[in-house]
C-alpha cells in the first residue's frame, strides 16, 4: 500500500485572493501578519512582495486578508 498526498483546496479563498493580484494587501497568517502587493496566487499559496522581500505564503495558513 503506497501513501498518498492529500492536498487541501480552498477555492472560494483562492477566487478571492486572485482578485487581488497587483493590489496591497494586509494578511494574517498563524506566525503574524505581513502586508504587501499580492504579486500571484496559485491554489496552494499567494506570493506577497515588499519592498525587496517576496514571500510565499501557504494558504492553509491564512487566518484573514484584507485589502489596503
């Protein structure tokens, strides 16, 4: 018996947050919250660009996001 990957997809999020693409946007993870350009969104994380940091957040690990 082989394991197998279970991946979690949260679509109505992942809709949401792809309206954001090119915005600013402040998001609350369970390590803190971090604010920047919503730079892309795939089904799985968001990448989040500020200043001269890009950071790739997981989305299971959003608690909220709003836009700036």
């Amino acid at each position: 018996m082989q394991p197998k990957q279970v991946v979690v997809v949260e679509p109505f999020v992942y809709a949401t947050v792809s309206t954001l693409v090119g915005k600013r946007a402040v998001i609350e993870t369970s390590r803190g919250n971090l604010s920047g350009t919503v730079i892309d969104v795939k089904p799985d994380h968001i990448v989040l660009q500020e200043r001269d940091s890009t950071f790739f957040l997981r989305l299971c690990e959003v608690i909220w996001i709003m836009p700036e």
